[in-house]
C-alpha cells in the first residue's frame, strides 16, 4: 500500500518522538556533573596537577559564538528575510542535532566547573587561587554553549502560519491526486 494524500505520518506509539530539550534534563545534569567534580577533586592531591587549562573555555566559548550566529542566520532563512537564500531541511534538521547535544554538553561541562570552582574558592592553596579565572571562565563560556543551543533549537522551529497564508505543497498542485 503506497502513502497517499489521505493517510497521515503519526509518533511512534510508544512516545519516542524527539521534542525541545527540557531544562530539567539540563539542570539534572549539571548539578550531578558539580557533584562529580568536587568528589573527585577533593579525592585527590590537588597540588600535584597542572595548571587548569584555558583550551577548553576558549573552545566552549568559540561553540556559543557559532551556535549563536547559526540561530540567527537559520531563523532569517525561515521566516524567508530578503536577502536571504531558502532554508535547507536537512541542514535545520542537523543544526536540531547539534544543538541538543551542545546544550546537554554545556550543562555537563558547567557542573562541572562549578562543582571545580566552588572548591576552588574553599582551598587556601596558591595553586587553587590561580585556577580560579579559568574555572570562573568555563562556568560562563559554558553556560553561554547551553544558551546558544536552546537558541539555535527554539530558531529551527517553523513558524505558525495562519490558514489564510497556506500555500498549497507540491502534491495538491498535480491535477488527479487526492
């Protein structure tokens, strides 16, 4: 039986639709990453790490920056901005994606430097005192990842249309098709 004009896509019966990134699920996870991290950092020698490096904030920071020219731009290919080419599907579809995943990573990594700077500022030890702007850093920049994500996921939505402006799909086009 060929899909025709009449039958219609519905989810999955068992709910496994994919649907907007619940800010629970963020939250959960951030606050079990800080968990982690103050565990395993008290758990060990502190002094005898390297310094906190800065590669991870500047490339956190470098994701926000691009996940959040990519909202923009997707959200005036969308709405059909002038000057602006038409949207590719599967291009929104991969930028849904990957704005998911960066705001799941995001909220990961800033439990993470949370849970690390909030020892940081408890240990009196110089070493602690000058890992504590990077720590500060990768709290913001990750936190700036994860608004940048919800951003870009909230831009590949598209827009209710009013049914006065519905325009007709290919398929209602061709003469002899229901």
């Amino acid at each position: 039986m060929q899909r025709g004009a009449g039958m219609s896509v519905s989810p999955p019966p068992d709910g496994s639709r994919m649907g907007p990134t619940r800010i629970s699920t963020l939250v959960v996870a951030a606050l079990a990453a800080a968990a982690v991290a103050w565990l395993l950092i008290s758990g060990i020698y502190y002094e005898r790490l390297p310094p906190l490096p800065w590669l991870p904030v500047v490339t956190l920071a470098g994701l926000a920056v691009l996940e959040a020219y990519a909202a923009i731009n997707t959200r005036g290919r969308i709405d059909r901005r002038p000057g602006r080419d038409p949207v590719n599907p599967l291009m929104v579809a991969r930028f849904v994606v990957l704005a998911k995943a960066s705001a799941l990573v995001g909220a990961i990594f800033a439990g993470g430097y949370a849970g690390l700077t909030g020892w940081l500022f408890v240990q009196p030890t110089r070493a602690a005192a000058d890992d504590r702007p990077a720590a500060i850093a990768g709290v913001l920049a990750s936190t700036a990842l994860v608004a940048a994500a919800l951003w870009l996921e909230r831009a590949c939505r598209v827009p209710e249309r009013p049914d006065d402006e519905h325009e007709p799909d290919d398929w209602e086009n061709h003469p002899g098709h229901r």
